[in-house]
C-alpha cells in the first residue's frame, strides 16, 4: 500500500506513533502480555525517525503501552462474552490493531479520528466489511449516526491515550450526548491524576513533539459521576493483573508495583445506563 501520506511531526496526530513503536517493541520481549504481530509489521513501514522516541522511552514507558493494549482487549473480551454481536468503536484509533486481536467474527468495529490521522492510517491499512474508518473530529456528535448501534447486541467505546488531549469541558459534552444515545453501552479510557499528566507532557517534550500537550487528568472518580446522570464510574490500576517478567529491570519492576499500589494510571469505566 502506499505511505504518501505524511504526518506533522509537531502535532496530536503523530503521537499515534508513539504508541505503535511501544506495542512493536515490546510485543517482541515480552509477547506473553501482548503478541502485536500487526504492530511489528505496520512500523518497518513509516517512514519516521524513531531514535528520539526510543532514547526518550526506557522500558518502563514502553512496557506500559502492551500492558494498556492488554487490558483494553480484555475488557473488550470481556462485554463480547455477554454481547456478541456488539459494535466496537476505538475514538482516536491512530494505527492501533486491536480488531485483528479481539474479533470474534461477528462484531462491527470503527476507527474514529481526525481527518489527517485517518488519511494516514489508511496509506498503511485498508478498511474491511467489519473494520472500518470515520474521518472527524471525536467532538462532532454527527459520527454517531455513523454507526451501527442495536440496544440489543450493545456497544462498547475504548479510547487509549487519547482524553488527555481533551479539556474536562469538552469531555463532559460529548460523553453525556453519547450516554443518552447509546444506553446500556461502556466506555473505557484511560486516565492519570494531574500531578503525572504533567510529568508525562515533560515527556513527549523530550520525544521531539512540542505541539502535543495534555489538559485532561483525573484524580477521582466524584469528578466523573458529576458529567451526567446516565453514568456509572468505576476505575482501577491500568497495571492490575499484568505479569512481571523477571528479565525487566528492577527499576522497571519497582516502578509497576508502585503505579499499580498508587493507581498512578488507571482503566476508567463508564457504563450508560437508562
């Protein structure tokens, strides 16, 4: 396929890179947590520089990206245990490849982002009957008539990496739409307190991207239930149930046992209820 397409090294968009280079990477040691075939083959073809981004990462931070794609797909596993036939739309899919990892067969899945971010994603993937993409804004309520949504088979949102970008406001607005539109579905993100959304902008800085900071930060789950009268939060470690390899370094084993005692970052559910 052709890889025209050329992303903006200073913007939100290219951030979607740093979560491939994570699941390439590391889905190559440790495949027990996640074994990201498509991951690998999709980064031997972007053209982009990926020094600065592994020099700026230790393995701390890229572990974590295969341990928040294992516990979204469990997650997903786990409504489609119940629901089958659910649709499944990833907001701010980027390169992500979960589909290839979760589908059962029967699902309708969705790749929601931004024009520029989707023009790229399809030089390198192309849509199937089942897995395919929508080019606009997450805050434009009109891709939700772009889905197939059935009460009865359910719906289910995952969103990795990507609310950070967001302000609380702009959060609170589309989700409370999406809960009285899709009832009885959930939602999953992932999310840090503030004091480690700021250390984590110090990061991206460091990767060479200036023009990516984050604004939304979570530091309790009252915040949440505050958006709308039609969610249900519930929240725990991002980390939890993940396996320590004993290969990883101390540091890195020290800095999981803390994140998950911590919650440092967390697996945020909201479920939509009548």
């Amino acid at each position: 396929m052709s890889t025209s397409v050329v992303l903006k090294s200073q913007s939100v968009e290219s951030t979607m890179l740093l979560p491939l280079w994570g699941r390439a990477t590391y889905s190559r040691k440790d495949p027990a947590i996640l074994d990201d075939q498509d991951a690998i083959r999709l980064i031997k073809q972007c053209e982009y520089d990926f020094a600065p981004v592994a020099k700026s990462f230790g393995e701390f931070s890229g572990l974590t990206y295969i341990a928040r794609a294992r516990r979204f797909d469990d997650a997903i596993r786990n409504y489609l245990a119940k629901h089958p036939r659910a649709t499944v739309v990833n907001i701010g899919a980027g390169l992500d490849t979960t589909f290839s990892r979760i589908d059962n067969g029967l699902i309708n899945y969705y790749n929601l982002d931004l024009p520029d971010a989707i023009a790229y994603r399809k030089s390198l993937l192309e849509d199937t009957p089942r897995n395919t993409c929508i080019a606009k804004n997450f805050l434009d309520p009109s891709w939700f008539d772009d889905i197939i949504f059935n009460m009865e088979d359910g719906i289910v949102f995952i969103s990795a990496g990507v609310f950070y970008y967001f302000k609380e406001e702009q959060l609170k607005t589309i989700i409370a739409a999406m809960a009285q539109r899709f009832s009885g579905g959930e939602l999953y993100f992932d999310a840090e307190p503030k004091y480690a959304v700021k250390g984590s902008n110090r990061m991206v800085e460091k990767s060479g991207n200036k023009g990516a900071m984050m604004h939304f930060w979570v530091n309790n789950n009252e915040q949440l239930e505050q958006w709308s009268p039609n969610i249900r939060v519930s929240s725990q470690s991002l980390l939890k149930g993940i396996t320590m390899n004993e290969s990883w370094g101390i540091g890195t084993r020290l800095a999981f046992r803390a994140c998950n005692c911590i919650k440092f970052m967390k697996l945020i559910c909201l479920k939509f209820v009548h």
